[in-house]
C-alpha cells in the first residue's frame, strides 16, 4: 500500500505508468537509475553491511532526539495527504478484491496459465 502516493512523486510520469501498469520487475541498478533507491549495491551478500554503514553515518552526527524531530517534520507535509491517497487505495483493492476479475486472476496463478478478462 501507498505505491500510488509515493511512486509519482519519486518517478517521471511515463516510468511510474510503466512500472506500476506493466507490473515488471527490475533490478536495483535500475530502481537506482530511476530514482527509487538511493543505493544499489552488486550482491545481496553486501545489502546488510552497507545498510548498516548508512545507518551509522546517520546516528554518529545527530542525537536521537533531534533525528525524531526532523524525520517527523521531513514527512509532515505528506501525512494528510498520504492519509487520504491510503484511504483511496483501501477502498479501490475492496473493490477489486469483490470483482469477477479478482477471481480469473486468481485461479489463473493456482492453474499457472495467463488470465483471460472478458
């Protein structure tokens, strides 16, 4: 969920149609390159150890308290908004959930064949 909040404003229009519309995945050179991740590195084996690198930059030079309160001002511009884009996207997958689409998807992943929409 929040996809469709936070994808447009990371993505240009046409990527963002691409990505979320065709469903594909991608590798994170390209999630880099798109501007999804900050980093991408060659290994899964280095995802940790670079993690845990950026987040000792991050705790090294600023006290805890003063992180809190920047993170929570950093994201307060979007929280009504994303509030509302969640709502949007709850009550669009209930519908979707409820449809005789929902159904052919579904029983076209169990028999492992392509669905066929009318």
């Amino acid at each position: 969920m929040g996809g469709s909040f936070t994808l447009p404003q990371k993505l240009q229009n046409q990527v963002c149609n691409d990505v979320v519309l065709t469903g594909r995945t991608f590798s994170g050179t390209e999630a880099k390159e798109m501007g999804i991740v900050l980093r991408s590195v060659p290994s899964r084996s280095m995802v940790l150890e670079e993690s845990l690198t950026l987040a000792e930059q991050i705790v090294s030079s600023t006290s805890p308290n003063a992180m809190r309160e920047t993170v929570k001002l950093l994201r307060a511009p979007y929280l009504g908004i994303m509030d509302a884009q969640l709502q949007l996207e709850a009550e669009a997958q209930a519908r979707c959930f409820a449809s005789e689409d929902f159904k052919i998807a579904l029983a076209s992943v169990k028999n492992k064949t392509l669905p066929v929409f009318d």
